[in-house]
C-alpha cells in the first residue's frame, strides 16, 4: 500500500494566514507529528502494518507487511506566532494552517 502525499502551500484566504494540505490516506492522528522548531514547521508521520491469514497445521499461509513513511520541511517568516499554528486531520487530509 503506498502512501499518496500531495502538497500545497497557500494563502488561505485569511489575512497573515498560510497552510498546507497533504493526502494521508489511511493514517490516524496518531500517526502523524506537526512540530515547530527554529522557524521550520516539520510535518511527518508513520504508519506500519502486519496482516496474517491461516490457521494452525494448515500448508498455506499468507502473511502482508506494509510500512509508510514521509516527512516534509517548511520554511516558516521570522514573524510567525508559535501559538497560532493549528493541525487538523478529516477524511485522510491534514490541514496545517500557519498565522503571523
């Protein structure tokens, strides 16, 4: 399974505001971190999966891993407010929208 990412860094219409939106299809808000350090917003996540089918004594066995990872780097203005940057996850698409 692999992990579709689409980025786009915008002005959201709002005055002294910008954000991101990235498709992370099948990911949980567990799974992925927003952080802030320096002037560079870090947006990533992780997710890994393990699938076993059969049953004891049987001759076939069916066993699936996948594992998905990303991780992005934005740039932030020096005048970006910390406390205003907020993160929310709906239907397999992160918004991270970014006030100064």
């Amino acid at each position: 399974m692999a992990l579709a990412l689409k980025y786009s860094w915008t002005n959201m219409g709002i005055h002294h505001a910008a954000g991101t939106c990235a498709d992370a299809p099948g990911m949980t808000g567990d799974d992925i971190h927003v952080e802030l350090h320096e002037g560079t917003l870090k947006v990533s996540g992780e997710k890994s999966r393990h699938q076993e089918e059969g049953k004891p004594g049987q001759r076939v066995w069916r066993q699936e891993r996948s594992f998905q990872k990303f991780s992005r780097c934005f740039s932030l203005p020096e005048n970006t407010n910390p406390e205003a940057i907020s993160a929310k996850l709906e239907h397999g698409v992160l918004t991270v929208e970014v006030r100064t």
